[in-house]
C-alpha cells in the first residue's frame, strides 16, 4: 500500500476541511506549490489533488494546477469538477497522471466507460459515501445506491482504482471506517483507495490489513499528529 498526500485547493491556498464543510476549514496554507515540494522531500511518490471550487461549481484552482505540475517531479492524481472528455484528454496532456472523475461519472456510467477505454489505466473513479451511500456534487447530493452495489458494476473497467472516501469521518482523524474500506475490498474488481478519518499509522496499518492499495491522508499529516517520513518510507507499495 502506498500512502498519498492530499493538496485540497481553494481560492488558491492549500486548504483542509473537517467533514466535508466549508464552514470548518482548519488548515489553510497559501502556498501550494510548496507544500507539495515538502511532501516530496518527505519522500512521497504522489499526491492527490483537489480542486474544491471546481467541485462546487465556484470557479476553479486551474492555474495552481499548472504550477504544481510544471514545479515538481511527483505524479500527480487530480479531481474536482472534471466532467468533460475534453477536460480529462486536456489534463492528461498537461502532465496529470490520473484524472479523478466523480460527478458525472457516477451519473453517467456510459460516459465513465468511454473515458475509461480511452485512457485506460489513467482514470480513478471518486466514490464519496456516507451512510453506505454515494454523494456527489460537493457532498451535497445523494444516489439512491449502495456503495456495493456501485462498485460491482466496475467489471471490467480499465480504471486505475476507485477512490473510497469514508464522508463522515473526513478530517476528524478519530479512525477510517474500516468496515466499509473491508467490504468495498472485497467487492471490487479495481484497487482500492481508502480516504477519511486517518488519524495514526495505526489507520493506515489497518487499511492495508483490508486490502486497499493505497490511502490518501489529510489531515493527519497537515496537523503533525503522524510522522510524515516514517509514512512515506513504511507505505511506499
């Protein structure tokens, strides 16, 4: 399992919320480009980038993306807002290693298969839960379908892996939802990616117990509450 860093941006600062609201913005760094910088001399292999405005339809992180892109060495996982093919052949082409579709993709499940066949390999499936459940649009609506339904309907998808985020428990660091992470394992036919509630290593320890490939951490990292080098070099594959 590989551990990754979270670069969430908003109005061009690296941002982390609690819970998914923007009202609870703890951290706010103004410097993206550096933050990232730090995270690879840290020694991580990649970093998970949000563009927050763009998932919520209040503009977009664009630029910032580009200077993260064109400034550092590490590959790079982006999403928020993207629901075009143009928008994914254009990231991909700008140096994004995988594109983050949830949204649309979610809404559309023909559209994630065509983009899916077109770059296979490339795309990462964003499946945000709470109560079992899938929302989207920033959080704000919600499927009327079951996560293990959803993600047994992936056979045969050449996607990267599917991004699980436990909702509820993001940036609270009080523990992932390891039953949820364990049955979405089991059930899917993509690796896995495990998001919310990491609080120690001891979380992340447990996400790999369970299957999944790789972990995206927020919070935990920005606060200091894990030692960031002892992660990268324990979760590096």
């Amino acid at each position: 399992m590989i551990a990754i860093p979270a670069v969430d941006l908003r109005e061009g600062a690296c941002v982390q919320l609690v819970g998914g609201d923007l009202a609870q913005e703890r951290i706010r760094l103004d410097d993206p480009v550096e933050v990232a910088r730090g995270w690879e001399r840290e020694g991580f292999s990649m970093l998970h980038v949000v563009d927050l405005d763009a998932a919520l339809g209040r503009g977009d992180n664009a630029r910032v993306v580009r200077e993260l892109i064109r400034n550092g060495d590490l590959p790079i996982q982006l999403g928020g807002g993207i629901r075009s093919s143009d928008q994914v052949e254009e990231w991909l082409e700008e140096g994004v290693t995988r594109i983050v579709v949830g949204t649309r993709a979610l809404e559309d499940p023909d559209w994630l298969a065509e983009i899916a066949t077109a770059h296979p390999g490339s795309i990462v499936l964003a499946a945000d839960v709470r109560e079992r459940r899938v929302v989207t649009r920033g959080w704000v609506h919600t499927l009327p379908v079951d996560i293990l339904d959803l993600v047994r309907d992936l056979e045969g998808l050449p996607l990267a892996a599917i991004l699980v985020t436990a909702v509820h428990m993001e940036g609270k660091m009080e523990g992932t939802d390891l039953t949820l992470i364990e049955d979405v394992c089991d059930a899917s036919p993509v690796p896995v990616i495990a998001s919310g509630g990491i609080g120690g290593v001891q979380d992340l320890r447990a996400l790999e117990h369970r299957g999944a490939s790789a972990a995206v951490i927020g919070m935990a990292l920005y606060t200091g509450a894990i030692d960031a080098r002892a992660v990268a070099q324990e979760f590096s594959e």
